[in-house]
C-alpha cells in the first residue's frame, strides 16, 4: 500500500473551503429564522383581524417586515397604531 505524505493538493484544499464557506452561509443566510413573505402576511392579518382598530397599511407593513426579519421573535409594543420591532 502507497502512503501518501505531504501537503494536500491545493484543488482538494479549496474544494473543501468553498464547500465550507458555501455551507456557512447557507445556515446564516438561509436558516436566520424569518418567516417567507406568505407566512409573516398570514401572521399579520391575524393579528389584524384581532386589533382592527389599530391596524392601518403602515402598520402591516411594519408587521411583514418584522416578522420576515426575526420570524417568531418578532415583538408588538402595546400602541395604537401597533408597532413591530425585533428585539435588540
């Protein structure tokens, strides 16, 4: 049996670090925890249909955004118009 010694081959070495560079920002990227648009819009109009009257269209996009950004840590201050922020 052949031993191999030495460095790895250089293509075999940026294989393996594009390969975890790629595989980083998947889970960073890909995984944040945000809800996709239809999800965060059907969690808005419910909240919606629940406080009518401080809901307007700046306050739903407010709401969308939020919850696409920090997906169920998405937090509602207790004002009217409602506000959505992430928590810090």
């Amino acid at each position: 049996m052949t031993k191999l010694g030495g460095a790895v081959p250089a293509p075999i070495r940026t294989h393996n670090l594009l390969f975890l560079i790629g595989f980083c920002a998947m889970l960073v990227g890909g995984c944040g925890g945000g809800y996709d648009t239809e999800e965060a819009t059907d969690v808005c109009n419910r909240a919606e249909q629940g406080q009518s009257s401080c809901f307007n269209a700046d306050v739903m996009t407010q709401c969308i955004a939020c919850f696409e950004d920090c997906g169920r840590d998405c937090a509602q201050a207790e004002t009217c118009p409602l506000q959505y922020h992430c928590p810090d």
